[in-house]
C-alpha cells in the first residue's frame, strides 16, 4: 500500500498522499467508501508530479459511529473545511470526485479556483436519483411528505432533503471536468449525464458493460486507463 500521512482537518480524518509538491488531487469518496479509495488515484498523480489528499465523509472510514448525518448540509459544511486547508497549504488544487462526492462537490465547489475535475460514476441529478428510490421501494411523494423519514436498503429518505434537492439543480460549474460513466449504471441515467456533460462542456467517456461502482472484471483497468489519460 502506498504510504500517506495520517492528519485532522478540524476532526476530519484525512490522508496526505505522495511526495511534496505545490499540486494538489482534492479527493472525495462515495457512499459506503472511505478516504483509503483515494489511493489509486494518488499513485497515479504522483507519478505526474501531484500529492493528494483524501477525508472520511459523515459516518464513513474513522467516522462510522458519528451522529452527524451524511447528508447535503454536513458534507457540504466539511467540503467547505477541507477545502479552507487545502487552498492554504497548495498553490494548485484539483478535484477527483466519486458518486455521492461529486454530488456534494457540485454543491460546494462552484466557486473554488480548481484547474481540472475528475468525476467517476457522479451523482448530478439527486432528485432522479431519489425518483429512482421511490420507484424502487413503492414511496409516495405524498407518504414522504406525511412520515418526513422513511428508512430503505439503501439510505433513509427525508423530506427535508428531497426539498433541498428540488431547489438547488446544478446550474453552474466552470470547471473543466472529465467524466466516467457506467454504462449499467442506475443510479443515473446516460441520458442525465449527457445532458449534464453537453450543459457544462465535461469530457464524457461512457464503460458500456460498467456499473457504477466499477468493481466488475476489467474495471479496474479501465479506471486506471482513464485516469493516466486525464490526470
């Protein structure tokens, strides 16, 4: 395993990757990951001339037992801390982001100084991901509505949460972004993404046998491949 220094950004567990350097791979995990994911990616930055730096999410990694939510305000309110630190300590940052982490990047770091973006099977759309929910697990609007909290396999949906969703689409971000998608991913459609690719100019490159969590024979590869490619 590649070595990394073991650090607390305000409680945060993080880990520094890579031998010193005034470049900087901001890194931010999936749901049901944690900030050690980050590796591959940082042997790979460092190779070009990068460090990274990775964190444990709200009840992920080191942070499993907090009462804190991983929800859009707690990760929004510890991207926000991660990237006070990070900006302070790098001259040059840019952002790898998977899953739930794009999702809660997008909402963070619209207006961060980021001179490139990785996203790997993003979240872009949550309200059509929490449609998705409903679909598979027979909720109502209406039944979400009147019980606030409704517990499934996957994540407790809340009302709170699916109004946040609704009110706050994407519809800024200036970054030059790379895209990796699933092409078995249901958690977001193809059609979504390239929607959200075609809206903000993003490089799309589509792993037709994919799903999104890229764990299936070959994907490995094909992440690595696209990450020496756009790094």
């Amino acid at each position: 395993m590649m070595l990394a220094n073991k650090i607390k950004i305000n409680n945060i567990p993080a880990l520094v990757w890579g031998e010193k350097s005034d470049k900087v791979y901001l890194c931010v995990h999936g749901k049901m990951s944690s900030k050690e994911s980050a590796e591959t990616v940082a042997k790979i930055a460092e190779e070009k001339g990068y460090q990274a730096i990775s964190f444990d999410l709200p009840r992920h990694g080191e942070r499993v037992d907090e009462d804190a939510r991983c929800d859009i305000w707690n990760g929004m309110h510890d991207l926000s801390i991660i990237a006070d630190y990070v900006w302070e300590n790098w001259k040059e940052v840019s952002l790898y982001a998977c899953s739930l982490g794009a999702y809660f990047s997008l909402n963070t770091y619209g207006n961060r100084n980021i001179r490139k973006c990785l996203f790997q099977s993003p979240i872009v759309d949550m309200e059509y991901l929490i449609w998705q929910m409903m679909r598979w697990f027979d909720v109502s609007e209406e039944r979400l509505s009147r019980e606030k909290e409704i517990d499934t396999p996957i994540d407790t949906m809340t009302w709170d949460y699916y109004q946040y969703v609704k009110a706050h689409p994407i519809q800024e971000w200036d970054i030059p972004t790379c895209v990796l998608f699933g092409g078995k991913d249901n958690l977001q459609s193809l059609e979504v993404i390239k929607k959200f690719a075609d809206k903000f100019h993003c490089s799309l490159t589509v792993a037709e046998n994919s799903e999104h969590p890229f764990m299936g024979e070959g994907d490995a590869q094909i992440v690595n491949r696209w990450l020496k490619h756009n790094i």
